[in-house]
C-alpha cells in the first residue's frame, strides 16, 4: 500500500504532521459538521469505489502526498497504488 511519506519527493520539506493538519483543516473547511449532504443523500454508505487518475497532459505531479492522505482519513482501508512521485513527471493519457 502506498502511503503519503512513500510520494513525498526526497527533497521535500513537508512532514507528516503538516500534511495531516493540511488535510484536516482542508475537509472540516469542505465538509463541515453535516458531511457532503449530496453523497450521503445519493450514495449508499456500503458503496465500493475504484478510481484511475490520469493527467491530461505531461506535467509535474505535485500534492500527490496530500491527496492520499486525504483519502486515507476518510478510508483508513484503501488501497491506493501510485506509480510515481511527487515531483516527478506524469506523462500524458496517452502513454499510460
């Protein structure tokens, strides 16, 4: 299982705590105390969910150690498998 500290670039300067305050702060600003009232309403709380991401265009991946960060709070369980690190390059869709 990937975690944050695995995707941080070497040459980082974010520890572990400011990623967990970062993200904190982040979903209490975007869910508040109610949760995300539109997924609870719509989704059933068993659902499973599966995602690709996939960068449009060559870039800089940057914010990768947040991101599963983030989702790691709100699923402890999840299975996340990244195949590269912050920092790096992301080639574009077309040749992942």
């Amino acid at each position: 299982m990937t975690t944050s500290a695995t995707l941080l670039h070497p040459e980082a300067f974010l520890s572990a705590l400011a990623i967990d305050e970062a993200v904190q702060r982040a979903l209490d600003e975007d869910l508040g105390r109610a949760g995300d009232i539109t997924s609870i309403a719509t989704i059933p709380e068993t659902t499973n969910a599966r995602a690709i991401l996939v960068a449009r265009q060559a870039g800089v991946i940057a914010g990768l150690p947040l991101a599963v960060a983030t989702f790691q709070k709100l699923s402890p369980d999840i299975n996340i498998q990244a195949h590269y690190r912050d920092g790096g390059p992301s080639p574009p869709a077309s040749t992942c």
